[in-house]
C-alpha cells in the first residue's frame, strides 16, 4: 500500500527525519539513480516476518565474499558487508533495529529512455525448483540427458571476460590454441561436445529438461522411489533466450495466463516447431547429482547457501554483492490466479542469465508445482529498495529507529 498524501503529524514527521540516512546524497550504480529514503518509511517493514530475512542474510554472511567489479567504479556505492556480519544478532526479534541501524536504504530508479522523462519500476519474476521423473541409465522411457559440467568449460566471474572473446560470454572452451566461444544449445544437442558429453542423468523428454535448466536445479524421482537433487553446475555462457516468449511472439499462444504448464503442454503438443524453438535458446546448463540436503530449505543458490522460499533473490552479479537485502513492494501472484501485496525483505543470493540490470529481478518461491503455478505467473513492475551497508563508524554514530517499535 503507498503512502498516504497530506500533511504528516508533527511527530511522524520527526520521526522521518530522524530516520533519514546519514548519507542522504543521490547515488548512481550503472544506469539505475539510488535515491535516498528512510527505512521507517518503507510501507509494511514494521509488519514483515524481518526474522526470516535475517535468517537468510545470516547464511550468507558465512560465505566468503566475491568481488564486485561495480565496486571499483568511481562513485559506485560501497557493498562491503563485513561490518554488518559481524553485528548480525542471534534473536529474530532484533532483525528490525539490526537492518535500521547497520544499513541505509535507496529507492532503484532507471531513467526513462523515452521523453518526457519519469523514473520507471522495475521488474520482478519467479522461480522454482521443478520436481521431474528421471533414471540413471538411458531407457525409451527417459531417452534426454541432463549433462554433467564438461571438463573444457571455463566459466567467469561477472566482468572478467577475458581479452579477445565477446564481452557478453559468460564461458568459454579451453583448447590448445587458447579460449574460444563454447558451442551454443544447438551444436551441443548435434554432437559439439563428443566425449565431455557425460550424462548424469536421464529424463522424459526435451521439455522437463528446458525446465530444469531455465529454473537452475530440480529434484527428480528415480524408478525406485529414490529423490535426487540435479544441481547446476555451470552454463556455456551464450545469450538466454525465453522460450515461452517465443511463444507468445509467434503467436501460438498468448501473454494472459500464460502458465508453466500451459506452455510447456503446448510444446509437448507440437514437438517439431517445440525442438526448433527450444534450439533457438543458446544457452545451455550443466548439473551435478546431489542428495538433497537434510533441512536445507532448497538448493544452493549462486551466492553459496541453500535458497530460501520466498527470501532468496537472484540479482544481477554483475552490479550487486551477494548477501545484500532488497526491499520489495509490488503484487504477488497467488496459485488460483488472484494477487495480493508484496511488502517483503528479501536477500541476494542467486543470479541468472536472464537476471540483467540494477531494478531486475527473481524470486524464489520454493519447491513444486504450486511454486511453480506462481512462479509461471509472476511478471511484476514492482518497486526495489536496496539496503546498503553503512561504515562501522556511521552505524554507531547515526542509528535509526526501529521501525518495529
């Protein structure tokens, strides 16, 4: 729910104030314009379960922290969450002061490339971890490989796409002569791979495994009842391209409803015009076989812990360190078509081909096919809020209220 217009009591009004940033100077990240705002004056922070967000981003405190190439941009924001790992707190009930008084937040704006000019929302989706059937050996029942991670792929960090190759790959093939483009979707369906094609497991068709390599990992059920996790391990690095956008765009079925179910039966119904779309997806994703975790609450995001339900985000990591919170405001998708409010404090720790840009991204919502109905049905123009760590110094010097008091 926005705020309300109109004069602010005197004491809401004071409390604004107090509540304003230390450092209330607009900040640039890329394209995206970091506006200033003050956490008290986030819409539903005080109401939200701030304790599973804290959860979260202490998980991701354990993990070593990777660079981020905007960091050494002039005049790009600090990301460096040392400080505030240290100070996490071992009681939910303290999540609220914590996020206060250790980060300052700042409203993700873009400028409009149209005139006149307006700052436009970002865009939020979904997804999920697909549950699928699968075997360990190769039957007409389970005839398509899942691949393991070949052993001539070299994958790289965001912004260290080595001299010579296009500044867009994520991976290259290391041969005799040096790096070069790894083989796209297509050339790796035709054979391209010859012996790093190492199946690690078996599934029905083409469709399950578009599924599980556009959500990232899935758990699959063997012939003997045995779960097992396919967990990513690595992509060709060549150009994402939605499938269910072509799709829409070819006119075989349209935006509106448009569930995972209903577009990945429309490809089960017209398997040829299905294999040439799925091919025209360059991007292809290696897994490997893993026991799901005893009480992870799902799989291993790009950040390095299990992925959260419903508080794990994935970002662009190109622009923003793992382990950052977003604040998210916009309109959730429920599983009988109906929506209701997003007032969330999510944390990044996961990202995605598809994931490019500073007011972009997606939530993970869990495991199976209800996560799956709302996943396929999130596409959301929500508003994005980044919390960006404050110095040691200005966390002791400037605390904010604690918007839950």
């Amino acid at each position: 729910m926005p705020p309300q217009s109109g004069p602010l009591p005197a004491c809401a009004g004071l409390l604004l104030l107090l509540a304003l940033p230390a450092r209330a100077e607009t900040l640039r990240l890329g394209e995206a314009v970091l506006e200033p705002v003050a956490i008290a004056a986030l819409a539903g922070f005080a109401e939200d379960d701030l304790g599973a967000a804290l959860a979260a981003f202490r998980a991701s405190c354990a993990q070593p922290p990777r660079p981020v190439p905007a960091e050494a941009t002039p005049g790009a924001p600090g990301q460096d969450l040392a400080a505030a790992c240290a100070a996490v707190p071992d009681d939910p009930a303290a999540a609220g002061r914590f996020f206060s008084t250790h980060f300052d937040a700042y409203r993700v704006t873009r400028p409009a490339r149209e005139a006149p000019p307006e700052r436009r929302a970002g865009f939020l989706t979904g997804y999920f971890e697909p549950e699928l059937q699968g075997a360990l050996a190769a039957s007409p029942d389970f005839p398509v490989p899942a691949l393991a991670r070949p052993g001539d792929l070299v994958s790289f960090e965001p912004g260290q796409t080595p001299p010579g190759l296009d500044p867009s790959l994520r991976a290259a093939r290391r041969t005799e002569g040096g790096l070069v483009p790894y083989p796209d979707r297509a050339a790796i369906e035709d054979g391209a791979l010859g012996s790093q094609a190492r199946p690690v497991l078996w599934l029905r068709d083409a469709v399950d495994l578009l599924v599980l390599q556009v959500q990232g990992s899935g758990r699959v059920r063997l012939p003997d009842g045995r779960v097992v996790r396919l967990a990513y391990d690595g992509r060709n690095g060549q150009p994402y391209t939605s499938v269910a956008r072509l799709i829409v765009a070819g006119g075989h079925l349209p935006l509106e409803g448009l569930t995972l179910a209903r577009w990945t039966g429309w490809l089960r119904a017209n398997p040829r015009i299905a294999r040439e779309l799925i091919r025209r997806n360059a991007s292809y994703v290696f897994f490997r076989l893993e026991e799901p975790q005893a009480g992870a609450p799902g799989p291993l995001g790009g950040g390095g812990v299990p992925l959260t339900p419903g508080r794990s985000l994935a970002v662009d990591a190109a622009l923003w360190r793992y382990g950052l919170p977003f604040w998210l405001e916009g309109r959730l998708p429920t599983p009988d078509g109906g929506t209701v409010p997003l007032a969330r404090l999510v944390i990044a720790q996961d990202t995605g081909s598809a994931i490019v840009g500073p007011a972009r991204g997606d939530l993970y919502l869990g495991t199976g096919p209800e996560a799956g109905v709302v996943a396929g049905l999130l596409r959301d123009a929500a508003r994005f809020t980044v919390l960006l760590p404050r110095s040691a110094a200005g966390a002791s010097a400037a605390p904010q209220p604690d918007p839950a008091r």
